[in-house]
C-alpha cells in the first residue's frame, strides 16, 4: 500500500483528503498544519507520495517542497493550489513538484493524480 502524507493548514482540506483516499489503496500516514512540521514529518515517514498546500503559515509549501527535495531529491511532491496561483505554481513545479492540482478537486482527479506521479 503506499503511502500518502498531507500538508495543509485547513483542517476541514486534510479531512477532505483523507476521505477521498479511504476508498484506494493509499494509506495517509500523517498530517501537517503547516510546511515546517510536513519536513519534519516527512523525514521521519518517508511516505511515497505528499500533498503539499503552497500557502500557509511559518513555512510555504514552496519552501517545504525545497527542504524536502534537498532532503531527499526523489521525493513526489503534489502542489495543491487555489485559483490565482499560478506564478507559485511554476516556482514549485521549477523547485521539483511533481504536478499540480487546483483546488476545488474531485476524488478521482486527486487519485488518478496521485497514481500518476508514483507510475502505478
């Protein structure tokens, strides 16, 4: 089963996740609230695959996506945006995200997604 790791700090976006993915053969190994505690999170998990959130407080998703890469370069990053990002968006995709998704997203947009970026 691989392994999901969610970054975001929207409560009720964490959930949304985690509930999208109960029906897939994607376990969610953690959450973070904010990009420092995702690292943090992710150096300790070593999950398959991250949702990242690009802007939240203490450290942007940008700025994970960039600790997380110098941590470990293979690493699958999923940028989650909102309408009106987009020069955010090229900065991740420049600083080693994966791809990209625009929230609002459906389920099976998230999980085709996610099988994507791990070539499953």
């Amino acid at each position: 089963m691989k392994k999901l790791l969610i970054v975001d700090d929207a409560a009720f976006m964490r959930l949304s996740i985690r509930n999208m993915m109960k029906n897939y053969e994607i376990e969610i190994v953690g959450e973070a609230a904010n990009g420092a505690i995702g690292v943090s999170m992710y150096k300790e998990l070593r999950p398959d695959v991250v949702t990242m959130d690009i802007t939240m407080p203490e450290m942007t998703g940008i700025e994970a996506l960039k600790a997380i890469k110098a941590f470990d370069p293979q690493a699958k990053v999923i940028m989650v945006s909102a309408m009106g990002q987009e020069g955010m968006v090229k900065e991740a995709i420049i600083s080693g995200a994966k791809t990209f998704i625009v929230k609002p997203f459906k389920e099976e947009f998230l999980y085709q997604t996610i099988c994507k970026v791990l070539g499953i």
